[in-house]
C-alpha cells in the first residue's frame, strides 16, 4: 500500500473504508495490526479497481464490479509474487468489507463474495520437544554479556512456554502484575480475558529478572525492560532465541511462537483435555488448537475417542 494508492481512491470509498475498520474495532475488538492490515488489503483493492475501471468516483463503481473484475484483481496480485496464502487473507479482508458495505449502501455483493479463494496447505506448527524446549530456555541464559538482560530473556521464554502465552501477551504484563501469583489475567485477541495459572518456576524465573534488573518496577510500566528502560521489544527476544537455537543446532521453526505450541503439545501429549487447552490459550475456535496439536494426531484421535459419546471411553 503506498500513499499513491490511497490518493487514487474517491473521498466516499475512504470514508466508507474508514467506518468499516471503526465497525471492525468496535464490534469485533480487531487489534492495531489487524486493522493496519486489513486497511492495506483493501486499499490496494480499491486502488486497483480505480486503475482498472479509469474512473475515481463515489461508491457507484464498486456496486458494480463483476467476475471479470475480480479475476483481473486476483491475477494482477498473484503477479506481484504475493503468495497464495497472503491472497486469501487479502481476499477475506476484501469480502467483509464488501459485506458490509452492501448490506448498508443495499447493492448486491455476489461477484465480490463468489471469488474463491487460492488452496494453500497449512503449515502444521513445529513445537519443540520437551528437552529441546528446557535447553531454549536454559540457553538464551548464555546469549548476553549483560547478566539481567539474561535473567529476563529467560523469564520471558518461561511464560510462553509455562503457560502458553502469546509473546504481545507476555510483553504486555505490567510492573503491577509482578510478583506473580498463582493465576494471570491474560487479555488477550479480540480483548478476550482468560485466566491462565502460573508454575512456580515461572515466579521465580520472573523473580530472578527482577531482582536482577537495573530498571525501577513502576505499577503501570512495563514489566519487561528493554537496555535502556523502554518496553522490550519483541524483536530482542526473537535474535536471543535465534542466537540460541544456533547453538542448539535447532531450526528455524524454533521461535517464541513455537514455544506456546510445544505448551499446548506437551499438555496434550500427558493427558491434558482439549477443551481446557483451548481455554488456557484463548481461542475462540476448538479448530485452532487442533491445529496447534495435529502434529501429534495419534495423542488427538486417542482423546476424541475417550472423550466422546460413541467412543466407548
């Protein structure tokens, strides 16, 4: 999306965009980086349409467009080396906003909603397993010259892989969280708030950082300090376990993300109910853990058939 192509569509276009990112917000508690993505994907779409029709004019035109149309998106956007994966998030993004403007402006949406999305395989998460798990975490201690900035890397990989957080989740944690307890109240996507219960190890892991830290506890800052006081970033625990999984030998796939899938697969694999799995990692579909856990579809299949009626369990 460049600021080109936002000039190239009609006043009444970026209004009506504007309100459904609003409704977006509002509605369905859609978070910052979702609505900058979903702006981008709609606004190259506009965009296109105001190329390919020569027209920048009200909402006329988009009541308007046909099979055809949607077909010249598509291939223009496949010819950018825009995988088919990032294809169909742009398309959904394309048809709730067509959705929406419908049912509000009363013009049919069919062509818009008929497209069919590109087939793409899901990529199966890749947890680690248990002991490659425990030696990430014992190794981001080895990765700086700065022993509080060790003690708080590990304590941040403790979180996710302890109790299933999402890394926004455990960077969001305020001064005032700490010391931690036995439970946490995890606002999570979708300003969803769950409980999530904490293992001794990630008290003391958080603990440790703490004693350790240069920077003031403050009720309402951040729990966890970058160098120079600020909130950490993401990006600082992403190149500790880089630098870590160097040393392990361990692949690319071993990011903060897959240390909360090897929570959820670990869970599972001793036993833990799917049901409660998914709650304690927030999601709103029992579809997404399954997905967080189909590299272990045996484990999966043995717990359906205990768990359901006809199963015989």
């Amino acid at each position: 999306m460049s600021g080109e192509d936002t000039l190239l569509i009609s006043p009444q276009a970026r209004d009506a965009l504007q309100d459904w990112l609003d409704a977006q917000k509002a509605l369905k508690g859609a978070s910052e980086n979702t609505l900058i993505a979903y702006r981008g994907d709609v606004v190259d779409f506009l965009a296109f349409m105001t190329r390919h029709h020569g027209e920048r004019s009200g909402l006329g035109p988009l009541s308007s467009i046909s099979v055809s149309d949607m077909r010249a998106w598509m291939a223009a956007t496949r010819s950018e080396d825009v995988s088919s994966r990032s294809l169909a998030r742009k398309l959904s993004a394309v048809k709730s906003f067509y959705r929406w403007l419908a049912e509000r402006h009363g013009f049919e949406p069919t062509a818009v909603l008929a497209a069919r999305s590109p087939r793409f395989r899901k990529k199966l998460p890749r947890p680690l397993d248990v002991d490659a798990a425990r030696a990430m975490i014992d190794t981001v201690l080895l990765q700086s010259t700065t022993d509080w900035v060790n003690t708080r890397d590990m304590a941040v990989l403790t979180l996710l892989y302890g109790c299933g957080l999402r890394i926004s989740e455990a960077l969001s944690l305020k001064g005032a969280d700490a010391p931690l307890g036995t439970s946490l109240r995890i606002l999570g996507k979708g300003q969803k708030e769950r409980l999530v219960p904490v293992l001794p190890a990630a008290q003391q892991a958080v603990e440790q950082y703490l004693r350790a830290c240069p920077h003031p506890k403050e009720a309402e800052g951040p729990l966890f300090r970058g160098v120079r006081g600020g909130a950490l970033s993401p990006r600082a625990v992403q190149q500790a376990m880089a630098k870590a999984r160097a040393q392990l030998g361990l692949p690319a796939s071993a990011t903060p993300h897959a240390l909360r899938h090897s929570f959820a697969t670990h869970l599972l694999n001793a036993g833990g109910d799917l049901r409660s799995i998914q709650e304690l990692l927030g999601h709103a579909s029992l579809s997404t853990t399954q997905a967080y856990t189909a590299v272990d579809t045996a484990r999966l299949m043995e717990v359906y058939a205990r768990a359901h009626p006809k199963g015989g369990g």
